[in-house]
C-alpha cells in the first residue's frame, strides 16, 4: 500500500458537502475516497477526451487524402529565398 501524502483543501456548499456524504455512503466508501475516485474517473475522462481528436469518417478520408497533395505553399517560397538571419554550426 502506497503512502499518502499529496492532499486537496476545498470549500463547498453544506447542500453539496451533503450529497456527497450521502452517495459516499450508499457506496460504502468514506466520504474522501469517495470524492477522490470521483475526481479521478472526471480527470480520466477530460484527459483522454484531450488526447483524442474526433472526427467523421469522411472527413477523415478527406484529410489523409490531402496529405498526398502537393502545396505549392508560396510564402514558404518566399522566405526559402531570403538570406537566413541565424546560421547553425
């Protein structure tokens, strides 16, 4: 078993506090463990919606398809044919 040492401070509105303290004990879990299982299954789900990019299949298509597309991309063009400011070494 992990030692635990990071904690959270909050306020809350008694109405809230209440909720939580009755659902934690239809649960059978302690009011913090109940809460930190609850914040942590809401950051999973953020975090993974972040991770993700969503989109229909069709436009799927279309974007891997634009992939292979040749773009002429003429302010690219112009810039390759200034002289550069910073040189590597």
């Amino acid at each position: 078993m992990t030692t635990k040492e990071a904690r959270f401070d909050f306020r809350l509105d008694p109405e809230v506090k209440a909720r939580i303290e009755r659902a934690a004990k239809l649960t059978h879990e302690s009011t913090s463990g109940f809460v930190v299982h609850a914040a942590a299954a809401a950051a999973d789900h953020v975090l993974a919606r972040a991770d993700v990019t969503m989109m229909p299949a069709e436009q799927f298509d279309r974007l891997y398809a634009a992939l292979d597309l040749a773009d002429e991309a003429p302010n690219l063009q112009n810039l390759a044919r200034h002289e550069r400011k910073y040189l590597r070494q």
